[in-house]
C-alpha cells in the first residue's frame, strides 16, 4: 500500500523502546457525502476504524471495528485500498517508550442496514455517532478542533490531512 504521509513528531528518544499498534480505517462514500465517526464529546470527526488484533488481518480488523465503531457492515468483496499512514510520537501510556502506529485506509462499501454499536468505554465517553456528512463539514470541524489531550489532537490532525487528500482526489 502506498503511504500517503508520515507524522513524527521525534519527541522520543533513539533508544525508547517501540510499541506498535496498526490500526485499520474506512473511507465509506455515500453519494456526495461520507460517513464518519463524529464525537459529540470533542467536536471532531474520524475515520471508522482501529486496532489490528494479532490474530487478524487488515481488513478483517476494518470490517470488525466498522461494525463496532458505527453499526455499518462492509461489504468485504468492495475493499479497495487508498494509502497508509505513519504516526510517531512519544507514548502517552508509557515511559520511554515510542507509539507508532501504522493507519492503513480502505474504501469500501457497506450494506443498508445498520446494526447495533459496540462502543468501548473510551469511545463510549467519547459519545461517538454515525454520521453521514459532506467533507468540508468534517474539515472545518477537524481544523479548529483543539483538545487538552495532546495525543488526541495529533490524531484529529492526521485525519483532517487524509480528508483535505480524500477532498482533492474524488
């Protein structure tokens, strides 16, 4: 897959140790719209999708945390890959240790019907929706989004560059 860009904010030392935690998200268009995870909490908008369990792969871990995350279900045979994403930055769990997180992005397509969320207890803090929007709203949203969480806003930051290429590219 090809990498669109790269984060690094080399805020970590060479000799940290490295935690690493690929993640899998979809772009799911709808007409002239996209469907986002949006945070009713926080004010922002991301890309369905999260960690890679050891024991599945890429678009098994899409299809799973699509499900999850806004009750949609893809359609796996519709999987196309868009780029990856490579983020670096000093852990925010850890000492000395270094987050990188490789974010792979997929098309895809998704059945009518939805099904019920199965939201973890920080996605369930985070009040996380479906919904279905134009790109420009989630742009806006995404660019004065500011967060006392650090962590977080690099994570806004990035999917606001993936929808600004998704905006130039459709």
């Amino acid at each position: 897959m090809k990498r669109l860009f790269e984060i690094d904010l080399k805020d970590y030392k060479e000799k940290d140790s490295i935690f690493r935690r690929p993640s899998a998200r979809a772009i799911i268009i709808k007409g002239d719209k996209i469907a986002l995870v949006y945070s009713k909490k926080e004010k922002y908008y991301k890309f369905p999708g999260g960690g890679i369990h050891d024991d599945e792969d890429k678009k098994e871990a899409l299809i799973r945390e699509v499900r999850e995350e806004v009750g949609m279900v893809v359609i796996p045979e519709s999987i196309r890959e868009f780029g990856s994403v490579l983020r670096r930055q000093k852990s925010d769990k850890a000492e000395n240790t270094v987050f990188e997180q490789e974010n792979y992005y997929y098309f895809c397509d998704v059945e009518d019907e939805l099904v019920d969320q199965e939201l973890d207890a920080y996605e369930q803090d985070a009040e996380f929706v479906l919904k279905i929007v134009d790109i420009e709203t989630a742009i806006e949203a995404n660019d004065i989004y500011k967060s006392d969480v650090f962590f977080d806003e690099v994570m806004i930051k990035r999917e606001l560059r993936v929808l600004r290429l998704l905006k130039m590219s459709v």
